[in-house]
C-alpha cells in the first residue's frame, strides 16, 4: 500500500506500539488487489444465487477484459501439449521440516510437479527444498506481503496454464489421498471433461499429543473426525489451468467453462457447506493441528488469507479424534 495512504490511515492511532505494528502490515497490503477484491464484492453481492455468485465474484476480481483476453488465448494454444499431467501449487510459510514427507508422499501418488510459493520463510525451507529445486521436482518462487494467499495461486494459474494438465491447490497439511485408484492421476483420468475436481477434508486430530514428537505427519497422527462432521464438508480443488480463470476464496474457483464435479462425478451444483462429504473414493486428510505445540507454532506464523491471527479456538473445533485409522498391516 502506498507509504503516504498508510501514513495517513496510522494516523489515527494514538498508541506509538500499535501504530509501527499496523504500518508495517499495512505497508505489506496490495491496495490495488483490495480495491479489485472490494468491487467484486459488492457487485457479486447483487447476485442471490450463491454458486453464480461466487462464479461472477471470481470472473469480476480477475478483471472482465483479461477474462476475454484470456478466453481467447486459451482458444489460441489449445493444441499445445503440457510438459506434466499432475502438478501441486502452495504457499507456505516457515514450514521447512514438514515439506519433506509431503512432497515424497504425492510423488508417491503421482504428483510430477511442486510449485511453491515461500511466504517470507525465516526457517530451514528453501535448505529443505534445495534438492528438489535442482532436480526440477519443485519450482520454487519468493513471495512476500500480507494475505498473500489467493494472488500466489492465481500467479500460478496465469504462469503455468500451459504446463501441466492439472493442478492441485493445497496447504502443507492438507495429503491427497486415493481411496478407490492407486494414484491420483488414475483418479484424474476419469474428469478431463471437467474444468476441476473438489476433494474434500477428512479432519485429523491431536490424538491427545501435547508436544511434536519424532516421526512423520501421517505416522504420528492416525486418529481423525467422524465421516460426517460439518468440517468436513470443506473442499480443495484439483483443477485445469486452461479453463479456470482464477481462484473465489482457496476452496474454490471461478471457471472459464466446463463444469466442476464432486469426487463421484457429478457436477456440483450446491456449495460445498451445502453437501455431504464424500471420502469413498478419494479425500484429503487435513493434520490441521497436529499437536498443540505445533498449533502454537502455526498460530503464531499467521494467516496467508487474513491479518488476524487464528483464535484458540481453532484447535478445539478442529481437535477431532473419534476414529482410529487402522494400520496397513492391520489392513492386510
């Protein structure tokens, strides 16, 4: 945000602390992207249907001539081949010794390529990431400022809508995870007529464990919500960046055409707080607070969508241990 705009907006603080500590924020804000995000806003607003709605507020943030603009460039390069079937794009921020595990587990499910966005990382992150950086696994690109969540993805969508078939739009706790096939691209397979896919959350909890122990995410943390809590109606989505044009919240996206679908194949006509989860046939299991030292420590990196840090609250709502997974040699 411009420096004299922040000055003035400070202004009115008396307390000298808090003053410097919103500058800062402030200072960090794209007030072009908030003014862009306010008219969308209010001009989707108008709209009463929730899923047009948020549709138009997506098309309306991503600006109606760059739509056209885009429309016509996909139409231009639609003959063009990808150089991957499945990517993944995040955004993270000081969460180098977790980023191991979860890019060796969607190699394992057939995930080609990471585009990872490093929200100002203090931590060992781009130490962790350097290996898969110069094998050309991850694509790694600093990217600073405040609620920077929603413009990494949507860079990612304008830089790599040629590159890849697919692209997986996740946090660091968020594992894909099929049920039904044995990766996701065989899962994929069966959805290129859509423009994307919405996977949803299976909630995991603590488990009870106070502090991070040794052990991987998915090793250490085995218990997870009921099936059905409302939690779970939460989605991610795996879609097409040649028929989307950017993303609505980090949930879903606003489509250029086509349709999206749920993980059974049909098209989703309801928002996802309206459906029944599904996790027959694929599902992300979201460590969403491991153990409550580790919530601590994510509560205290802050938010990459809001200012405001997470409430303690967060940790009770998303605590959820009612069902123990079963082992794979249990499985067997």
């Amino acid at each position: 945000m411009n420096k004299t705009i922040v000055s003035f907006l400070t202004s009115f603080i008396p307390n000298k602390a808090r003053k410097e500590k919103w500058h800062q924020i402030l200072t960090k804000i794209n007030l072009a992207d908030v003014t862009k995000k306010g008219f969308a806003e209010v001009i989707a607003g108008l709209i009463p249907h929730k899923m047009t709605r948020n549709r138009w507020r997506g098309i309306l943030r991503y600006g109606p001539f760059n739509a056209i603009s885009l429309k016509s460039k996909m139409q231009r390069n639609k003959e063009v081949a990808t150089q991957h079937y499945l990517a993944v794009c995040a955004i993270a921020k000081n969460e180098g010794p977790y980023f191991e595990e979860w890019i060796e587990w969607h190699r394992s499910v057939g995930v080609e390529k990471f585009y990872i966005y490093d929200n100002e990382s203090t931590d060992n992150t781009k130490e962790i990431l350097t290996p898969y950086i110069e094998t050309g696994i991850v694509e790694y690109t600093f990217w600073p400022g405040m609620k920077q969540q929603l413009p990494a993805y949507d860079d990612c969508l304008e830089k790599h809508r040629l590159d890849t078939h697919w692209i997986a739009v996740i946090d660091l706790d968020e594992f894909i995870k099929p049920v039904k096939d044995k990766s996701i691209p065989d899962f994929l397979k069966r959805f290129e007529s859509f423009a994307a896919v919405e996977i949803n959350w299976l909630v995991y909890g603590s488990g009870g464990a106070k502090t991070k122990e040794n052990g991987g995410v998915m090793e250490r943390f085995r218990k997870h919500s009921l099936a059905s809590h409302g939690a779970n109606r939460h989605v991610k989505s795996i879609v097409n960046p040649r028929r989307v044009f950017s993303f609505i919240g980090c949930h879903e996206v606003a489509r250029l055409d086509g349709k999206t679908a749920d993980s059974h194949g049909n098209i989703v006509e309801k928002h996802f707080r309206d459906r029944e989860p599904q996790h027959d046939v694929i599902r992300i299991n979201h460590y969403a607070v491991k153990s409550y030292e580790e919530f601590l420590q994510k509560r205290a990196r802050g938010r990459a969508r809001a200012l405001e840090q997470r409430d303690l609250g967060y940790f009770t709502w998303l605590d959820l241990n009612d069902v123990e997974e079963a082992t794979e040699v249990e499985k067997d």
